[in-house]
C-alpha cells in the first residue's frame, strides 16, 4: 500500500508539468488576479511536491545495499525528451476538458512504466541518474548526487528502495 501511494505521488510529481504549463500559457490568475503571481507559485509547487516526497522516501523507504557492480552508465539525456513532451503538450491544448483527459492518460502510463523512478525534478535539485549492471547481469537504476565514472567508485550504503530496480542514494556530494 505504501509503495503504491509512493509511486502515486511520485507520478504526480513527476507529470504535473502539463498543468503548470497549460497555466502559465493560459495566463491563470487566481493568486490575486495577478498572471505572474499565479505562474510563480505553479512554478513553485514542484518544487514544494519534490521536497515532501524526499522526505516520505528517505523516512519510509527500505535502507538496502547493492553488492557486486560490474558496469555503471549515466542515463540522465535518455529521459529527458518524455518530460520535455510534457512542455509541448501543455502548451498545444486548447480547454480544461482536453487537459484533464490528456492528464489522466498521460498520468496512468507513467504510473504504469515508472519502475526507473525519473524525475526532471530531481536533476534540478542536483541528482544523476544512473544504470548499474551488478554481477547477475541484472540492470538497476540509482539516483545519486555523486559523479560516478565506474563501478568501483559506488558507495551503497546510503540506498533507499524505490521499487525492485531502483534506489536513491541519500548523502552528501563528492
């Protein structure tokens, strides 16, 4: 249930760009009628959203280790073209109605595929993303602060689970 309402919120974060961009192109102004007002703070509530969900993750996730690394690849281009659709879409829709509809869409397909846990969020607040291939041949993701440039580097001790195939290393930056 927890893991469940993790990756929900994590989803949220992770596709509430359309909305924001719809708005701020739709020059919403319900913060004191005020367009820039209203683009600040909806700029603003990734960054609020992210901050929680860092907290929840590092206070409720399973601390675990990975063992055995072979081969490490940085990955953070490979998502980037997904999150910057997001932008396109926002801005191409005409209504609320077709905003919702897209939203929903758009949310339950990265519910249902988010097992590498991506986040353009998580870049801005500094982290990388990482492919780790360990010793079974087995391809995992790890969100880090680090710079990695091989394998033998990885420290692992500050690992939260985010699903069976993806940790994010909490600690400080090398």
């Amino acid at each position: 249930m927890m893991k469940s309402l993790h990756k929900l919120f994590f989803t949220l974060i992770s596709t509430i760009w359309i909305v924001i961009i719809y708005g701020i192109d739709q020059e919403w102004n319900f913060v004191k009628q005020s367009s820039l007002l209203t683009a600040i703070c909806l700029a603003s509530t990734p960054f609020l959203l992210i901050t929680i969900w860092y907290v929840i993750t590092k206070t409720c996730c399973s601390s675990d280790n990975v063992y055995n690394c072979e081969n490490i690849d940085e990955v953070n281009n490979d998502f980037l073209a997904n999150y910057l659709g997001y932008f396109f879409i926002g801005i191409g829709l005409d209504n609320c109605h077709t905003l919702a509809w897209i939203y929903i869409i758009v949310f339950a397909f990265t519910f249902a595929s988010q097992t590498q846990f991506f986040n353009p969020m998580l870049l801005l607040i500094g982290y990388k993303y990482y492919y780790i291939t360990i010793s079974e041949g087995t391809k995992i993701t790890i969100i880090s602060r680090q710079t990695y440039r091989n394998a033998k580097e990885l420290h692992t001790e500050n690992l939260k689970r985010l699903s069976d195939t993806a940790f994010i290393e909490f600690g400080g930056t090398k």
